[in-house]
C-alpha cells in the first residue's frame, strides 16, 4: 500500500492555479505585445506627404517594410499605419525617406495604450510605486487610485478600492495576479470630451475653431463661468443648468457613445453611429414588456357569409329559405344560427312584450330520409331536400341555389 501511494503521489501533475505558475505566464503573455500603431510625419515642409498619390505611398510602404495590416491618412497630412507582425517594428522605427520625402516615424500616443480598471480594496491601500514595481511584468505602466473629495474643507481626500491601471497593449487582460489575489479587469469608460472654450462635446480646446469663449454657466460668448452672475443655460440642449452638469441629456448621449467605443473597441465616428441607430430605433415586443407599455392594437372585423342560405326552424316539418345571413368573423357559429332561427321561428302563444317564451319543451326534429337510394354525399348533400318539396310540386330549382 505505501508503494502504491508514493507511486501516485510522484505521478500527480503540479497544481495549475498556484501563484508561480500564474506570474510566469503572465510574464510570458507580455513580452508577446509589441506596438502596433505609428505615425509617419514629414520633416521637410517644402516636401510633404499630402503630395503624394496612394499608389506611391502603397508601393513605397511594401518595399521598404512589406504588407501592413492599415494604412490612414490622418488630416493634417501624415500618415497612420498599424502593423500585426513584431518584425515590421525595426524596419517602421529605421525609415526616413518615403518616396524621397524625408519623414519620421513615431510610436502613436494613446493607440498603443489602453486602460482597465480593477476594484481591490488590498491593492488600493499601497502606493503607487509598489503597484508599479510588481505588476510592470504584466505590462502595466501607470496606476491611479481614485480619491473622494473631503466632506470638510480641512479633511483628506478619501481614497476608494477603485484603481485604473494603463497597460502597454490594445486591450487589457481578463485579470491581472496581484501577489496571492487574482483580480478580474473591467473595461474603462471615460467620460466624454468638452471643450472648454465653445462648451460643445468631441474635441478639446486646442483643436476648438471658434472666435469667441463662450460660458459654460449661461451660455453667452465673450465672457467666463467664473465672472457670470447670470441665470443658467446650457447651451448644447438649452436646459436650466450649466455645460458641464451631469443631468444634461447631451451629457447622457455623449456617455453613451464612450460606453459603445469602449465596450465594442471602435472608432468615435462608428460609435456615434450605432448611439444614434439605437436612440432612433422603434421599440421592440421585449422592451414593450419590460417597460410595461401596452402596445396599440387595432381590431379589423369582416363579414363572412354562411354556407347555405336554407335553415330548419325548431318544430317544422320542412326547411325555409331566408335571406343571406352574415354574421363577423369573431361570431360563434351557434349563435349564428340561434339568431338565424329565432327571427324565421313562428311566435309562440304566451309571448309577452314582444319576447316569446316557450311553454312547451321542444320537438324533435325528424328529418325525413331521401327518397332515391343514391347516397348522400357533400356534392348531393341537398338531394334530401330538394326531393321532398319535389313532391309537394316545388321546383328543385328554385329551392338549391
């Protein structure tokens, strides 16, 4: 028994969810990321890239580096391209002529790095520079806790479990191994982007093209927030409150579209796009049912005819025609024909106030049988009929119509 055990005990494969085996993977999965995006900008103003066809610049870029995954022409005149292949880094970084344009390439800003956030009270408590020291091998480059204003004017700031960490890669991993924790990453929402001199959303104030400041507290140009006495109005939804209040339904939509871009990994532009599909869009049977709103229905109704014009009145002894009968589809088909026989029905003895009640039970009705030993099908389903007021010296004619 002892050898079995020592057996299975070598045998045993190592634990797969311990800490070492965690951080050398992690180590491992970050030297795989390499920046994908650059910018190639002229340095010669006399010569620029804008003079440059698509085809020159397509032909140039695959000789001196190969087949790039995108290329862009950004608006000032230089060019975006993104690579997948970390061979083609060396060879971007050495360009400086491009088609005899002498340029240099640069590693884009914000392209190569995104940011999550993680929620861990243990991890918030320590400093900055220990949360850099020990997750840089997991490609993390910047942290900041987020503090909370003090609810006196001599207190300070609080700080929060919330952390938001930038990472040098596109998109951040599921989950980052903080010593023995292992906590999951959220996706970052920034918030959206004012302009502090025209108070519109999108853009910032250095690339702002309006002449005049406008305010943000009552939206009149020519003057600032701080020096306004006057009464607030926004001037993107011309709402009682300034530019940069958070109830503002532009605000709302401007949030919305930053949560899409985020969430999707998309451009501001397609973001926009899909915000404004789904606020324009109709509402469907499920958010009709979770918003609890009835939805408007409109009854149509027609009028069928029914499949004979002959009935059988209760107590006769033969079938009387009447007039075509219609009756709505809702209709049973009982009442119909309980209304058909109560208007060709003789009135009873006893009725009173024009309403007939019956003081005798009711007959039975004995139809007669046909009179020819042909047999009674749907095509002849009316021979009965049209044979016994044949001998009563009726036409059959003018009885099956």
């Amino acid at each position: 028994m002892a050898f079995q055990e020592t057996t299975q005990t070598k045998s045993r494969p190592p634990n797969k969810r311990s800490c070492l085996d965690s951080e050398t993977s992690d180590e491992e999965s970050a030297t795989e990321y390499f920046p994908r995006w650059f910018v190639i900008e002229g340095t010669d103003k006399s010569k620029t890239l804008a003079q440059l066809s698509p085809f020159v610049i397509g032909k140039s870029l695959k000789c001196q580096v190969g087949t790039l995954k995108t290329v862009k022409r950004l608006q000032r005149g230089d060019i975006l391209v993104e690579t997948d292949k970390p061979d083609y880094v060396k060879l971007l970084l050495k360009m400086n002529t491009l088609a005899d344009v002498p340029v240099k390439v640069s590693v884009h800003r914000t392209l190569n790095i995104c940011k999550g956030v993680i929620r861990c009270r243990d991890v918030a408590r320590c400093e900055q520079k220990e949360i850099l020291d020990n997750l840089q091998s997991q490609g993390v480059i910047d942290a900041v806790v987020i503090t909370l204003k003090p609810d006196t004017p001599d207190g300070e700031r609080r700080r929060t479990n919330t952390v938001i960490l930038s990472f040098n890669r596109p998109q951040p991993p599921q989950y980052i191994t903080c010593g023995y924790l292992r906590v999951p990453v959220a996706t970052f929402v920034p918030n959206p982007l004012r302009c502090f001199k025209c108070q519109k959303f999108g853009h910032g104030r250095q690339h702002c093209k309006a002449e005049e400041e406008v305010c943000s507290r009552c939206g009149e140009s020519g003057h600032d927030y701080t020096n306004c006495s006057e009464k607030e109005n926004c001037v993107n939804c011309k709402g009682d409150h300034p530019a940069s209040s958070k109830t503002c339904p532009k605000w709302k939509f401007e949030q919305k579209v930053q949560q899409i871009r985020s969430e999707k990994n998309i451009s501001f532009i397609d973001a926009r796009k899909l915000a404004l599909g789904q606020s324009s869009a109709k509402p469907t049977m499920s958010t009709v049912v979770l918003s609890g709103m009835r939805p408007s229905t409109s009854v149509t109704s027609r009028s069928v005819e029914v499949q004979t014009d002959l009935t059988w009145p209760l107590g006769a002894r033969q079938p009387t025609q009447v007039a075509c009968v219609t009756k709505h589809q809702t209709a049973a088909k009982s009442t119909a024909t309980e209304n058909v026989g109560a208007t060709t029905a003789p009135d009873d003895k006893g009725s009173k106030g024009g309403q007939s009640k019956s003081t005798q039970p009711p007959k039975k009705i004995n139809r007669p049988p046909p009179s020819s030993t042909q047999p009674v099908t749907d095509t002849n389903r009316y021979a009965a009929l049209a044979s016994s007021q044949g001998e009563e010296g009726e036409s059959s004619s003018s009885v099956i119509k």
